[in-house]
C-alpha cells in the first residue's frame, strides 16, 4: 500500500471538501494507494497554517508555487479562484505532477486550451471536479442511457437553479465580479457537463443569458444571474437548460428529464437518493414512473452503506471524484472528466454568449 502526498491550493469550501475526501477515501474505497494531506496553500501564511490545523495537513504555505515545486507534494488540487487556475496548472505541469482542477477550467475558453495543451503535452494525469454526475442515482441513470434502456433519445431539459442570490438587497460580493464567477461561469457548467454525459456532444445552441438584480447594496453587478440554452444534441435530440442563482424557493435544482423512444427518467438532486424511471411496457392502466431508491446495487453506494434507501450526501460525491482521481494516478492515466472534457463545457457557454450577442443560433466548436 503507497502513500502519496496531497497539496490543495485554497481552502475555503471546496478545499475543505477536498481535504476531508482524501482523509476518508482511502478507509471508504480500500484504496491501494493512499493520501497524505501533505500541504495546503492560501492567500496567506496565517490563513493557510489556520486551514493546516483544522483539517490535518502536515504543512501549510502562503504561496501556492512552494506547493507545487515541494517534492512531497506527488499530486495537486487545484481550488482557487478560476483567474489562478492556468498559472497553477502550467507550473504542475511543468513537473509532470497529476492535477485536479475544480471548475470552470479556466477564466475563459483561451484559459482552458492553454490548460490542455499544458497536461496533455507534459502527459500529465489531469481530472476537473464535476462532483454532481456521480450521484448513484445519475451514474445509474447514464447506464440505462448507454444500455438503451429508454431507446433513443429525443428530449433533454436539464437545469441548475439555485436562489442564494434571489434577495435583491443580499450584499454584493466576489461573485457578482467577473464572467467566470457569474451564473454562466458557477451553476452552468455542471448541468452542461451532465447533458454531455448522458446525451453525448451538444452541436449548435440558441440562448438569452441575463442580470435579474443590477446592482446589490448599491454596487453594480458585472455578471449574469441567469441563462437558458435551447441546444440541438449531435445525435439529432433537442434540449433545454436552464441556469440560475435567482431561482427563489430552489436550494439544490440540478434536475434533469430524458425522454427516449421506449421510456423516460428524472431526477432532482434536492431528492438525490432517488431516481423516476419510466418504461413504456406492460398493460397502459399500470404504467407510470416509478421511484428507484437507491442501494448497494447502485454505483459507488455500498462502500459508504449497506442499507438501501438509506442514502449518500453531498461530501460522498468529492470523495468518490478522489478516488477517481487516486485511480487515474495509479494507472498513469486520466479518468473521465479530464480537462478536454472541461473545455468543450467551456466551448459551449462561450458558443451561449455569442447566440446571445448575435441573437442567433450558433454552433458549438470543439476542441
């Protein structure tokens, strides 16, 4: 059983969730390769040695360029602010270190291209923290896509709603500066990246992308608060997304509905333990959804439970995206979403903001 040195760059809330997914990864999934919380970086020394005694890192650093060039920092996660985030994956790749980077990938499309070809020619383990897709119940979900459980898909509506900007009066802060801490740069990718996962590849999209409140505490706000995408899925389904952080009433609205040719599913994240499968069979009066709890016979939901129905949480999902990660370093290989999947949700909301500007449909490019 190897250890390996973890370094995380921020310690706010994401490096907190990170820090305790690999302190319990390896007693959830037996990993043979094991973490050591070896540092951890912050904006400055008094904060970074605070974030080392809370969570147990051995060592602690107000420079994130000390973690990366440390030697016993093996592997690097990236949970800064997205304008830190090409600098810090330039340097880890120039030592060849395997990088996890929360999203977006970048502060923009040129960001993420830079990030890509940084890994893939330094043949760097890369990953992108899409933590939501890894729910039982969607993993589950994607496998009866794949398997043509529900036979060809015709319809996606998906959306990420959330209201903790509803109040027009809430003060503004960091997030109501800059694009890539906008709506379109927080809540859309992951609703992008789950319609690329169960779907496949988005071709062309027409969107509206909007600021519902201009300004907060009589600051401006710079960025958006809500978008919607009408998109046309390459396999020739139509779709739907939805995005906001205005939604009132919404706390966890990752909600998708797939509509295929022999059934149809859905599912509510606020209701994560659960997924609505329909199957267009048997006698029409006993049709209908029916609710699929999850269990043990579900993906990654026994290493943490033995009890169906008893349920997984939000801090599950990170540590089951550390132990993809552990395994992709293992193998000397990435794992799904690698940076190249980051940038093509990059491509798509940059493909949103231009159908916005233009008022038209545009296509997506990729790559």
């Amino acid at each position: 059983m190897a250890e390996i040195g973890i370094g995380i760059i921020g310690g706010g809330y994401m490096g907190k969730a990170h820090a305790v997914a690999f302190s319990a990864v390896g007693a959830v999934f037996d990993t043979t390769l094991r973490p050591r919380l070896e540092m951890v970086a912050a904006s400055t020394e008094s904060s970074a040695a605070s974030y080392a005694k809370s969570y147990g890192f051995a060592r602690s650093t107000g420079d994130w360029r000390v973690l990366v060039a440390d030697a016993d920092v093996q592997a690097i996660v990236i949970a800064s602010p997205p304008e830190t985030h090409l600098e810090i994956t330039r340097a880890a790749a120039a030592l060849g270190k395997p990088v996890f980077c929360e999203k977006p990938l970048g502060r923009s499309v040129e960001d993420g291209k830079e990030m890509v070809q940084a890994v893939e020619a330094a043949r760097a383990v890369n990953m992108i923290g899409f933590n939501y897709i890894r729910t039982p119940a969607s993993q589950y979900a994607r496998a009866l896509i794949a398997e043509g459980e529900i036979g060809d898909i015709t319809w996606f509506r998906g959306e990420h709603t959330e209201d903790f900007y509803a109040d027009p009066d809430a003060p503004a802060t960091w997030r109501a500066q800059g694009d890539s801490n906008g709506c379109m740069g927080d809540l859309a990718p992951h609703m992008i990246n789950a319609a690329l996962a169960l779907i496949g590849p988005i071709g062309s999209v027409m969107a509206e992308i909007e600021t519902v409140h201009k300004t907060r505490g009589g600051a401006p706000v710079t960025n958006d608060d809500q978008g919607q995408i009408m998109c046309r899925f390459t396999n020739g389904a139509m779709g739907h997304l939805f995005f906001s952080r205005t939604a009132t009433g919404r706390k966890m609205g990752y909600i998708y509905e797939v509509t295929g040719t022999r059934g149809a599913i859905r599912f509510d994240q606020e209701d994560q333990n659960a997924l609505w499968l329909y199957k267009a069979e048997g006698p029409e009066a006993q049709r209908g959804f029916r609710k699929i709890l999850t269990g043990p016979a579900h993906p990654d939901y026994e290493p943490f439970c033995q009890g169906p129905g008893h349920g997984t949480g939000y801090q599950d999902q990170i540590i089951i995206e550390a132990r993809d990660f552990l395994a992709a370093i293992e193998a000397g290989k990435s794992r799904w979403p690698t940076f190249r999947d980051g940038l093509e949700v990059s491509n798509i909301v940059e493909a949103a903001r231009r159908s916005h500007a233009a008022r038209a449909w545009q296509d997506v490019n990729h790559g």
